[in-house]
C-alpha cells in the first residue's frame, strides 16, 4: 500500500491547527495518522518530522515515554541523514522531557547541544526561542546568572531581526529574573519596557498579562495603591477582550489586595465576580467559597459564613481532597458549636490563615476554649479541645505545664462523674 503526499500533508495541517488552538486530543489523533501516512511514503526526513511532531503534542499530553521513544527514534533518523535542524530540534524535544521529569542537568545539557548544533542558516527566531528554553530550565534550577545570560542572547537576536514580540516576551522574563535576585528596579525597568513593546504591536492580551505580574510585585512590596492601579487595569483589559478565565484569576488576585488593604466589602464583592467568571476545576470553586466564608467570619456575617463553608465543603468533596475536607469540617465544627463564644472573645481569627492579624497563638485559642466548654459542663468537648491545645503547644515548642494541668483537671472532672 502506498502513502499519498497530499494525504499526509492534509494530515499534518490539521493536526498543527489543533495543536496552535490547544486542542490536543485532536491534534496527537491527526498528527499520529499524518506519521502512519509517512510510513507509507517510506521517506526517512518525512517519518522524521511526524515523528517529533507527534511527540511534542505527547509532551503537551504528558505521555512522556512515548514522547521520549519518539524523540529518539527522530534523532536516530536525523543522525543517519546528517540533518542537523532535526538533530537539534529531537534533543530539544528529549530537552523538554527531561524538564518535565525535573531532571534539570539533562535537560540543560541536551539544550546545550540542540543550540550547539543549530545550523546558522536555520530560522534565527527558532534560535532565539531555544536559548529562552534553556533560560527557563536555569530559572527553575533557581540558576538566575546563567538564565539572564541566555536570555539576553535570546533579546539579542530578536533585535537584529526585529521581532519586538519576541523581544516583550524576553524582557518580562529578565525582569522577574531581576525581582527574584532582588534587583527590584532593574525589574521594573524591564516591566515597563516589556509594557511599551506589548502597546507598539498592539497586543493587549499579553500587555493584560504584564501587568498582573506587575500588579503582583507592587502587592509583594506592599505597596498597595501601586498594586491596586495595575490590577484595576489587568481586569478592565481582560474583560474587555473576552479572556473571563483570566479576570477570574485577576478577580480572586484582587480579593486578596483589598482584604490587605481592610476594603473588605469590595473585597467580597471581588471574590463573587471572581466565581462569576471561573469555568475550571471544582478545586478552584472551593477556595473560592473558602476564601469567602473567611471573609465573612471576618466582617462578623455568620449566617453567610456557614453558607459558603458548605459550599467549600462540596466542592472539595467533589474535587476529592480529603485534607482539605478534613481542614474545612473542622472549620465549619467549631464555627456552628461554638458561633456563641467566637462573638464573645474576638476569637473568629484563628480560622483565618491567609494573612489576617492573628493575635494569639492557636494552642491559646483552643485552650480559652477548652475553659469555657469546662464552665458550661462540656468535660468531653473540653478534653479534646485540651489535648489539641497540648499538640499544638507542642508543635510550637511552646510551654505546655497550664494545658496539661488543665487536661488532668477535666479528666479528673470526668472520671468523678463516671463514679
């Protein structure tokens, strides 16, 4: 049986159309039939391309294995032809496996030898875009000096071919390089270049996405009102444009600046649009209800508090988090026991652990509350209010004599009632 050219042609023209749009289901089930067509043609240079085009589609689908037997069997082709393009572009292809294993040293070697052997005619931007996978892998390795300098030979030759995306792209990335070795300044000055050629080309998808990390820094530097401009912008662009998944994001980003900045009815008010926009996992539905039960607990709306704790509670459950359902039951327990005391001794803090003035240790908590059931009559409540106290006093290598003589009290208390 022979193979047809156009046949394989078509193949691979749909299948990298539904690789540009994410479609990766469909795009590995049409480039994996372009590679059965390319068997058929028996042309070793074509098998060669399906093959590491089906792989990277395999990498994006996390079936690394095949992607890695694939890579190599294209190199050992590209070898036998003395293709260098391909030889350097199946060792960036097992390069990016490697990332994705984390084994980082490989991965940064087989980079090293895809760049080495690159041919100089070859396309420069290709180039360039290799230099920027090694960066990323340096910039995971936490090598910041060795992911600046390629990336700046990256910046380089987008320069002399003037690819001022490219080069926006680059800069963002220098830029959180700068902010993580703490050059703050050189930071922003990269940033709002990055900002400045995004506006030129008129890409405002990417300049939304500049200003969210910009956003970021401002809020890591607590420097809120800087924050709060950029992110008032970030959402304007992406609703503007029609990207509700990232105003979701940006939205929830927001929540957390305002909670901050104790603007606590916009805050909420955030985390509703936030939800409004969300289409994702059910784990993002239940931080989101999470992050507004503690926000009501905050601003004293119990009844509301217990609403979206149920609705936390459910999506977590569907999610299959067991840790996080355990750590919300607790939560939702004490606040429908105990809602009475909470009120009464300003203790509602505890449960907040996203940033709020926590003003006593949690083992005081639960030892104050360990009192209190003690007073009412509640000995068992008590006891096991007592004996988390003394676990997480322990934790903390806090002092633990009073809870333990609070402990053996209740027991005591117990053991009498028993008789």
């Amino acid at each position: 049986m022979e193979g047809s050219f156009d046949k394989w042609q078509k193949l691979l023209e749909i299948g990298i159309g539904c690789l540009s749009e994410s479609n990766l289901g469909e795009a590995e089930k049409y480039l994996e039939a372009s590679l059965v067509e390319a068997e058929l043609l028996a042309v070793p240079v074509v098998i060669a391309f399906s093959q590491r085009l089906l792989s990277t589609v395999q990498v994006r689908n996390n079936k690394l294995g095949e992607a890695e037997n694939g890579f190599l069997r294209a190199l050992k082709i590209c070898i036998e032809l003395n293709n260098k393009k391909g030889i350097a572009e199946a060792k960036a292809g097992l390069a990016s496996v490697n990332f994705l294993r984390k084994q980082y040293s490989k991965s940064i070697d087989l980079y090293k030898e895809a760049i080495s052997i690159y041919p100089p005619h070859s396309s420069p931007l290709r180039l360039a875009a290799l230099y920027c996978d090694l960066g990323q892998v340096y910039v995971k390795a936490s090598d910041w000096k060795k992911a600046e300098k390629v990336f700046l030979q990256a910046e380089e030759i987008c320069k002399r071919n003037e690819n001022p995306k490219g080069e926006a792209e680059i800069n963002l990335c220098l830029g959180s390089i700068c902010y993580n070795c703490g050059r703050i300044k050189e930071a922003k000055n990269r940033i709002h270049k990055s900002i400045s050629l995004f506006t030129q080309i008129g890409d405002n998808i990417s300049l939304a996405d500049v200003h969210q990390y910009l956003a970021f820094i401002y809020f890591e530097n607590q420097m809120i009102e800087e924050a709060l401009h950029y992110q008032y912008r970030v959402i304007a662009l992406y609703l503007k444009y029609a990207q509700y998944i990232k105003a979701s994001e940006s939205y929830y980003l927001l929540s957390n600046m305002l909670q901050y900045a104790k603007i606590f009815d916009q805050a909420e008010e955030s985390l509703n649009l936030s939800l409004k926009y969300y289409e994702g996992l059910e784990f993002g539905y239940a931080i989101r209800y999470h992050s507004l039960a503690v926000l009501a607990i905050t601003r004293k709306k119990y009844e509301q508090a217990k609403k979206y704790y149920f609705e936390a509670l459910r999506h977590f459950q569907l999610h299959g988090d067991g840790s996080k359902v355990g750590e919300i039951s607790e939560e939702l327990t004490y606040l429908l026991q105990y809602e009475d005391y909470f009120i009464e001794e300003k203790l509602f803090e505890y449960l907040d652990d996203r940033g709020l003035d926590i003003q006593i240790p949690k083992y005081e908590v639960m030892l104050r509350l360990a009192n209190c059931l003690t007073n009412r009559g509640k000995n068992m409540a008590a006891l096991r209010c007592g004996w988390r106290a003394l676990e997480i006093a322990k934790s903390m290598k806090c002092e633990t004599n009073q809870i333990e003589a609070l402990i053996q009290s209740i027991s005591e208390r117990i053991r009498k009632k028993k008789d």
